[in-house]
C-alpha cells in the first residue's frame, strides 16, 4: 500500500463515535475540580485584596495595590469561569494556560524555588488540560494519542 493509499484510508474512515464511558468523565471532572478550588480560593483572595495577596504581589515585583489584585481576581474568576462553563472550557483552558505562564515566568524572574513555586502553573496547567481531556471527546479527537 502506498503512503498516499494509507493516508485516504485515513482520512476517509468513519468518525468514531463518542467513547467517554462514565469513569473517564468522572475522573476528568475531579481532576478538573481540583484546579478549579485553588483558583476559586485564589480568585476570592485577590478580590479581598488581602494582606498577604499584597504582601506577596509586592514580593513578585507587581503593583501592591488593591486595585492591582483585584484586576488579577476579575481577569482569573473570567478565565475559570469560562473554563468551568462546557460550551467554553476549551477556550477557558487556552486562557487559564496563559495566566499559568505568566506566573510561571513571574516565579523564574524572581528565582523563587523550582519544584514549589516555579512549576506550581505547570502542575495546574496539566491538571486543568488532563481533566478535560478526559471529559471532553472533541479534544481528545482533536489529539489522539490513542487508538
């Protein structure tokens, strides 16, 4: 069979229908759950603009401003929002993921611990990421990684 055989093969097989058994979504909503209670209690934080959120703001090199923090608050409980609505977690994730890597790079700029501080995004990214994957059939045929 030649390359351009197998790839019309491919391409014009059947869709496959929709696999998500009922313990692949229960594992993806719980392991999207745990991301989404740190960024909830995260979000209420920053809208308190409580002393440590400023305290720690200032640390990071950003405006110690209650302002400043609660502009983070609204900017996070958006991109969770979005996250947490079906229609709209792809987009949420895509969002959360950016917020993630400025606080990844936030952490690296100021040399905080690695494993701690450092990857502490990158843990939730994978979490958020993991938890839809699993609970979502369209990106998990947007990336098959199994067959």
């Amino acid at each position: 069979m030649t390359l351009a055989a197998s790839m019309n093969s491919t391409f014009d097989a059947e869709p496959r229908p929709d696999v998500t058994s009922k313990t692949m979504r229960r594992v993806g909503f719980a392991l999207s759950a745990l991301p989404v209670l740190f960024l909830l209690m995260d979000i209420t934080m920053k809208l308190l603009a409580l002393p440590i959120v400023l305290e720690t703001t200032a640390q990071l090199g950003y405006p110690s401003t209650p302002a400043f923090a609660r502009t983070l608050g609204v900017i996070l409980l958006i991109c969770t929002a979005l996250y947490v609505y079906p229609r709209t977690a792809v987009l949420g994730a895509v969002l959360l993921t950016g917020y993630l890597g400025g606080a990844v790079a936030t952490h690296v700029r100021v040399d905080s611990p690695t494993f701690t501080h450092v990857l502490f995004g990158v843990y939730l990214g994978v979490l958020l990421w993991g938890g839809l994957f699993l609970r979502d059939a369209r990106l998990r045929a947007l990336f098959p990684w199994w067959s």
